[in-house]
C-alpha cells in the first residue's frame, strides 16, 4: 500500500471521529511513521499500531496549559500493513487504532478500551 493511500485512510479514520469528540479534543496532532522504535528496555522487536503520548484530559489541571506541547497520536503504517492480510482489514484496523489513541486522550485505558471493542 502506497504513503498517499495510507495516508488517506488515516484521515479517513481521523474525519470519522464523532464531532461531540472533536470538540472535545484540546491540543493534539495526528503523525503517520513506517516503524515504531521500541524505548529502552522495550524488546527490539516491539510492535505496536499507534501510541498516544501527551496528558489526558483527565489528568489536566489548571495550570497544564502552561507551555504545554500538543499530545501526539501516532499511527505506524509497516506494523498495521504487517498485521493485516487484506485492504479491508488495514481499513478496519486504522479505524479501531485511530480511536483507541483518541480515547486514551480521554483517560480511557486500554483494559476498558477492549471491553468496549476497541482494544
């Protein structure tokens, strides 16, 4: 699958989200990488379809804002194409992954998310 085509779908997911959410959301940009590069102490191997990295909204407090960088969501193309067999399933797989970052922003963890079908 090409960048352009990819791409496209992660804007697709991105333009899915709910407006209620949208509105919601404070200070977060969207990147698209090939690979994600495991921390220290992580296996080399390490695989994951996106990653949320800022401060969620239910851990803000008022002094947050206070030269605050915007909260990154990253979706990592090579380990979803990597873990789909068909188009179908990287457009599923972007849907849930584009999601599951946006919800961590709103201090849902992952032990909910599955529970609620976004795991």
């Amino acid at each position: 699958m090409s960048d352009d085509e990819f791409d496209g779908l992660v804007q697709a997911a991105i333009d899915g989200i709910p407006q209620a959410a949208i509105d919601m959301m404070d200070n977060v940009i969207f990147f698209i990488e090939d690979e994600y590069e495991p921390l220290p102490g992580e296996a080399k191997n390490t695989e994951i379809l996106g990653l949320y990295e800022g401060v969620a909204l239910t851990e803000r407090d008022f002094d947050w804002a206070s030269g605050a960088l915007p909260d990154r969501i990253t979706i990592f193309k090579n380990p979803t194409l990597r873990a789909c067999e068909t188009r179908d399933d990287v457009v599923r797989e972007v849907r849930i992954t584009v999601m599951h970052e946006v919800a961590h922003h709103f201090g849902i963890d992952d032990e909910k998310l599955h529970d609620l079908g976004w795991g």
